[in-house]
C-alpha cells in the first residue's frame, strides 16, 4: 500500500478570516478550494502565535481543528525561505492518522512550492526511502517507523526546523514516548516546537519541560467538557435486550461508531449487524494494514455507514460526519471515554453518543463519567421505548447482508492484463490495477 498526495483545486478566496490570521493567499485559495473559509476557534488562537516562531502549546479535543492549526503557520513558514534536508516534522501515534494529516498538508504545501512524504509502518519502504534520498520539506511520521529509518541511517533530521508532536496523550497512552524522545532529540534544540494533546499531565508535562521554550498555552474545548453539541445518553437495559436494540440503532441513517473492547468482539458485532441487515464491518489491529485502509476508506466514502471499532484503531478515525457514536462495551476510564466520544459532534456538527449498559456495570460507568466530565442521567431503556425512535428514527432494517457481498466492498484492488498493443513474449504480460 502507498500513499499518494492528493489534488485539490485552488480557487480565489473572499474571505478574510484567515489571510486576518496571517495565512498568505497561496494557502487561503487552496482551503476555499475544499470549502473552508473560516478558522475554527484552535487555528484563531494558535496560528498568529506560531507564524511569529513561538512554541506552542494547544490543548483541545480532537476534530477541533488541530491540523491546519499547526499546518498552516508550518507551511507559512518554511515557504518564506528555502533549505536542504527535512524542515518540517510532525510526529502522529498512527499510520491512519499520519495519513489524514498528510492528505491535508500536501495540498496546501504544493501551493508553496514545498512537499510532502508520510513515514508510517505498514507501508513499502521504497517510496520513503527514496524521498530522504532526492530530499523532502515535510515529513508526517508515525515515531517507530522514523526511527526505524533513522536507525539505518537513511534519514537525517538536523535540518529540522519546526517540529509538531499530535495527539501527544494517545502518543504516550500507545507507549511510544521513548521513540518520541529520541526523534525530538534528533532535531535542533533551537527549533521551533509546537505540541497538541487532549490532555497535559504526566508524559506529556514532562516532555513540555524538557523540549519546549517558553510555550504559549492555548486551551480550547478543555478536556473535562462536554461540548453543547455532544449529547450524551446511559441507557440501561436487560441482557436479553441488548443485541436487537443495538442492531436497532446501528440501523438508522447516518454514519455511526460502534465500539467493542475487544478484536473478537468487533468482529463478532460486525457480523450480527450484518445478518441483521446493516451493513457494517470490523475495524481493529488483527487486520493487516491493507484490510484496515480498505475498511477505513469504505467508512469515511459512505460506502460503510456502520463501523465496529476497538479502542487503540479508532485512534486513527478522523471523520467529522460521524452523527453517532454507539458503546456496546463501555470504555476502560474516563479518558477513553472522552476519546470514543470525540469521534463524533466534531468541526461543529451535533453528535449523539449512546452508552448500552448493564446494571451491574452502572457504578462503574457512573465513576468514569465523573472523571470525563460528562453528565447524563441513568435511564431504563426496552425495546419499543420512544427514546429508541427519537436517536434511531423508525426501523429501516433490510435483508441481511451476506458475506460475499461484504467481503467484495471491502476486497484489494483487482489486478488485469493491460490489453495487447503488439505481437510480445508471454513473459511480456503487464499488470496493471482495475479502479
């Protein structure tokens, strides 16, 4: 699987919320080009001080905007003068996240002249390599892959100017601060560094200390808030009930998250939801990595409207039209509630999360939305509660969906002859991929 920087047509821009930030022309017609026009509150506070060279130092949840918050004055910057080797770095926990942020710089930085490579594992080592041997401006990476090429000897980050460490909490939760540590250590200490993170205490407090200088602090979306957009519901019901109401929900319109806590049982509820007639599929890191590319897509395009998640995948979904986030399994604390639940109402939009719970787990629950903030009351829910047709709509489930008819959304590419132009060898037949 490669990765490939998308084309995005720039068109002329007349608004000025962010040429006001100091985002020059250049990127402002590339965001008018995917109908962005104004800044989320996370770009308003953190670009200005960015473009100046400060460190910064942004907390907010994800889907607040985070990426063009530290891409934009990134990109400004580098552009302003030009130098050898690897400007710009931005170290993410994972390969699916590495490849949203890459999506979105490559089009901004081809604007100003400056390219992109994503460094992720699961991926061909060929393309990467060759990109540290011809020289590249930015590097998205995931930290175990880019110590993997730092290790051999094939990249080099002393010519880093700016630096980008996302979702630092997830990058700590995943256990990679050791890798972290010694990529950060590979780039100049006068470099600019700007850190973003739902949350700032233990790892994350210490490598403020040890790497950034001075940061200025910008706070949006806290993580202990529950967003007006975002509405919470703990419904309670009985073990027999369970499977037909989340095979109701899962069933509305709209695309939704479900969450399992374990492999098994993601793909256990993918299934049921299937035969039950929704069409949904299984996201998690039994998966090879082309598998889980092929379903992610498939969820963000439309094609996969249900998606069935463990936690440590869903960390790479960063889809802002997810109007539905179902916890058939509740989360292990109140931080990975706060991020199963930061999956939807995002960039703005309204977002339901709905928690299927038995009673013998309510206290637990209960504990755990404390720490998260979040407040919501118990309620006993059975089939046929009004409540069910007011988040679900009415009951639209289908035929069942066969697994045949699964396995050809979510299958690789199909491989072709490339039709003959000439009398040739059969040991001359090409092959080329069918879109």
């Amino acid at each position: 699987m490669e990765w490939t920087a998308p084309e995005v047509k720039a068109v002329a821009s007349t608004s000025t919320g962010f040429a006001d930030l100091g985002v020059p022309s250049e990127l402002t017609a590339v965001l008018a080009g995917l109908g962005i026009t104004e800044p989320f509150p996370i770009q308003t506070a953190t670009i200005p001080d960015a473009l100046e060279g400060r460190d910064v130092l942004g907390r907010g949840r994800t889907g607040s905007g985070k990426t063009l918050g530290f891409g934009l004055p990134m990109l400004t910057r580098l552009s302003t003068k030009r130098g050898m080797g690897v400007r710009g770095l931005v170290l993410v926990p994972t390969r699916e996240l590495a490849m949203q942020v890459a999506d979105v710089l490559a089009p901004l930085a081809r604007a100003t002249g400056l390219d992109v490579t994503l460094v992720a594992g699961g991926m061909p080592y060929g393309p990467q390599l060759r990109a540290f041997e011809r020289g590249v401006d930015v590097v998205v990476a995931t930290p175990g892959r880019l110590v993997d090429l730092l290790d051999q000897g094939a990249a080099s980050l002393s010519s880093v100017e700016v630096t980008v460490i996302d979702e630092a909490d997830h990058m700590a939760d995943l256990g990679f601060w050791p890798a972290v540590t010694r990529i950060v250590d590979e780039t100049p200490a006068e470099g600019q560094r700007l850190l973003f993170s739902a949350t700032l205490d233990g790892a994350v407090d210490r490598l403020v200390k040890r790497y950034m200088h001075d940061p200025v602090h910008h706070e949006v979306d806290p993580a202990q808030s529950s967003i007006s957009t975002m509405r919470h519901e703990f419904w309670l019901v009985a073990p027999h009930h369970k499977n037909d109401l989340s095979n109701r929900i899962a069933s509305r319109g709209g695309r939704t998250l479900v969450f399992a806590r374990t492999q098994q049982g993601a793909e256990r509820i993918a299934e049921r939801l299937r035969q039950a007639g929704v069409l949904a599929g299984a996201l998690h890191g039994g998966l090879t990595q082309g598998a889980r590319a092929r379903v992610l897509a498939a969820f963000k395009e439309g094609r996969l409207p249900v998606l069935v998640a463990t936690d440590v995948a869903a960390r790479g979904i960063h889809v802002d039209d997810v109007s539905l986030v179902l916890q058939i399994d509740p989360p292990a604390n109140g931080k990975d509630y706060l991020h199963r639940s930061g999956r939807t109402a995002r960039a703005g939009e309204d977002g339901v999360v709905v928690s299927l719970l038995l009673r013998h787990q309510r206290r637990q629950v209960a504990m755990l939305a404390q720490a998260a903030g979040v407040h919501a009351e118990f309620v006993e829910v059975a089939p046929g509660d009004p409540r069910i047709t007011e988040i679900a709509g009415e009951d639209t489930a289908g035929e069942p969906v066969s697994e045949e008819q699964y396995a050809a959304l979510v299958a690789p590419p199909v491989l072709r002859r490339r039709p003959r132009t000439g009398p040739r060898s059969p040991r001359q037949g090409g092959w080329q991929r069918r879109s």
